[in-house]
C-alpha cells in the first residue's frame, strides 16, 4: 500500500515540485518584505527638505517673467495662470 507509510508520502515529483515552488513563494517574500522595510525606513520625509516644488510653479514663474517684461498683457497672464494651475 502506498498510503501505510503515513499521508502525503505517495505525492513523489509533485510533491516535490510543490514544496520547492513554496519555498521560492517564501524567500522571495521575506526578502521582498526586508527590500520593501529597508526603503521605508531609510526614505528621506518630508520634514527633512526633500519636497518636490507643486506641480507648475515653475511654469507659473517664467509666466511671472513675461509678464515682468511686457511680453505678455494681464488678461494673457490670468489666463495662462488659470490654464496652468487647473
């Protein structure tokens, strides 16, 4: 009898390839779990002056310098600005 030496003993290669494919599933995730733990702990926060500029301000402040130098009217600068900022 196959099954009277105890259960699961008669699963042979698939038993085999199954253990083997779950102890890739788990180094993989205790190593990702250690990449993923290590990044979050050594990310810089934002207390620490590493924010981005909002999204346009830059755009916003060469509009500021055209409009300083007369190239363009008030009317063109309010609306770009309001272009820019929706």
């Amino acid at each position: 009898m196959m099954w009277a030496h105890g259960y699961g003993m008669g699963l042979g290669w698939i038993g085999m390839l199954f253990g083997g494919l779950m102890m890739l599933v788990f180094w993989g995730g205790l190593i990702a779990l250690a990449f993923f733990a290590g990044r979050a702990l050594l990310r810089p926060g934002p207390d620490q002056g590493h924010t981005l500029p909002p999204a346009g301000s830059k755009a916003v402040d060469i509009l500021k310098e055209r409009y300083a130098r007369g190239e363009i009217t008030k009317e063109q600068f309010e609306e770009m600005k309001r272009d820019l900022l929706t």
